[in-house]
C-alpha cells in the first residue's frame, strides 16, 4: 500500500455516484507498503478502502483477486469484501486506473510479533487455505521460481552496488533453487505476502487479513515459508526457532503439513526469500519520484538469504512441533 496517484474530489464524487455507499465524510491516502495507491474512505454508510491499481498489477488479474477476497468473505475467513456498485461491478476506474472499494477490516497489526503472535498467525494462514478450498478461479504465481532468473536479468550491477560480489552470490543462489525446487507438494490458494503488515489481531488474537494482490494458486508450504522468513526473523538478522516452531503449531493445529511438505520447508524459504529480495532490488531502484512510500531495504532479504545458504536444514530444526 502506498499513494503514487492522487484521487480529486471530483473524481471520487463521480466514483461513489455509482454505489449505495452514501456521501464521503473523510477521505486520505496510507503511505504505507510499495504496490497500489490505498485511501482510506469514510462516508455516510461506514468506512471503506479504496485501492488504485499501479502498473505492478496486471488489470487482468483483478478479478482473480477480488472474488477471492469475495469468496473468502463469504466462507468465514475475515478478510475485507469488495464493494459492487449498483450494476454489480467490483472494478471501477478512478484517476485513469482500475480500482475496487473494499470493506474496513478492524484490526492492528504488529511491529515486533512475539512468540504468540506468531503461532496466531499460522493458525490465520492455515484458516486462510482451507477456507480457499473450492475457489473455482486458479491464478499462476508470477514471482514464483521459474520468474526468478529472469527477474534478475537486469539487476546484477545493482545488487553488486549493495554488496561487491553479491551478484555472483545470488546467481549461484538462483541456479541451486532451479536445480532442486520440489515438486508435487500439495497446492490451493495462496495469500503469498502474508507478512505481519497485512495480518491483524484483536486482544492478541488473529482476526484478519488483507492485501490479497500477490495471491495466487501456488504450494500451500511456500506460502508457510514467505511467513517464517517474514515472522521469524529478529532485527538483528538472527533466525528465531522459537517463534517458528510457535508458527508451525498453529499452522498445524488446523492443517498438518505432509512429511514432504516439512522436508521441502528449508528449501522454500530459501526461494521465499529470494523472491523478496528480488523485488526489493528492483523497487530499491524503480520507486517514482515523489511517491508517498519508502522503498523497502533489500538488503534484509540478502541477510535472511545468507541464514538460509549458511544452514541448510535450520528449518527442518524449526518445524519440530
């Protein structure tokens, strides 16, 4: 979430026109996170999230993301349903670009997860899979392993102007990983950003999550890898056992892992944080000027790469339950 484009009042009023939402009472943009443009809408009937879709996002996924959050709203997982207006519409257009009004989701996230908040967010990602069961839509990952290389292409100077030698490092990294990427592993729907800024919690308890616009149909145990690299990692770079163990039982006291899907964990985690790292890299340098956001450090995700390369099987350790 972030403001690149700026919504007039004249826009917005055309916008709502066409919905059952009532006049806006307070409108302004949350400069948070680095993909879409977010609003946070107040109006006569309640508040809202109005979400313009950035040139990451292909258009063409829209509707995948959005009867998902649909789905999933209506199967029991607490996660914020998209408005339609009074033609049945969820994609609209606002400031030249598609957007969709989605419901408010109450909720904190957290800065610093403790161990409890971990074991409460794998139980959240494990309700969110199961409840994606029967989704009839199907979304391929395109930041999955086989985008890798070719995300890279491009990037090598760059990475070296971080770290001299990392680009080396990180290609010997991508070669592994298409070497030895499992296979077979059972896959569903996948959140596949399912950090602590997109999960909440109410009285230290799981009740939410949002930002569904990386989701995809992908192996359930890499979306359980992208959480413990996003979890289980202390700001120092140190890798916590201890929460990840708490991730891992809360995931699996509603959906146990298979014996090949625990195997594969190290390895996951391993690409999930050469995905992030990736896309870091690139936004590191690619963020439009005067944007309202930050671009995230790339270099967390190459210190999280390092833990992985260094211990091989650290998470064969962590998932011991």
């Amino acid at each position: 979430m972030a403001v690149y484009t700026d919504i007039t009042d004249e826009e917005l009023a055309a916008l709502l026109a066409d919905f059952d939402l009532g006049a806006p009472l307070a409108f302004k943009g949350i400069a948070e996170g680095v993909s879409n443009s977010n609003f946070l809408l107040e109006t006569e009937r309640g508040r809202y999230i109005l979400t313009v879709y950035e040139s990451r996002t292909n258009p063409d996924d829209l509707p995948f993301f959005l009867e998902l959050m649909r789905w999933l709203a209506r199967h029991g997982y607490p996660s914020a349903e998209p408005m339609a207006d009074r033609q049945g519409r969820l994609i609209k257009t606002a400031g030249g670009k598609p957007c969709a009004i989605t419901g408010f989701l109450n909720g904190l996230s957290v800065r610093r997860p403790t161990v409890a908040h971990c074991r409460e967010a794998g139980a959240g990602l494990a309700a969110l899979h199961l409840a994606g069961e029967g989704f009839p839509m199907r979304r391929e990952n395109d930041l999955g392993q086989a985008a890798w290389a070719g995300m890279f292409a491009g990037l090598e100077d760059a990475a070296d102007g971080l770290k001299p030698g990392l680009a080396k490092t990180i290609g010997a990294d991508l070669a592994m990983l298409a070497e030895r990427w499992p296979e077979g592993l059972p896959t569903g729907v996948c959140h596949a950003d399912f950090f602590p800024d997109n999960v909440f919690f109410t009285g230290g308890k799981f009740s939410g999550a949002i930002d569904f616009y990386f989701a995809c149909t992908d192996a359930f145990a890499y979306d359980v890898a992208v959480a413990l690299n996003a979890w289980c990692f202390e700001a120092d770079g140190s890798f916590n056992i201890t929460a990840a163990r708490a991730l891992l039982a809360g995931y699996e006291g509603l959906r146990a892992l298979s014996d090949a899907e625990r195997a594969a964990l190290p390895l996951l985690a391993h690409g999930a944080a050469m995905r992030f790292f990736l896309t870091r890299l690139y936004d590191w340098g690619a963020t439009p000027a005067g944007a309202l956001v930050k671009p995230k450090d790339p270099l967390e995700y190459e210190r999280k790469l390092a833990v992985h390369r260094a211990s091989p099987d650290l998470l064969v350790c962590g998932s011991q339950t």
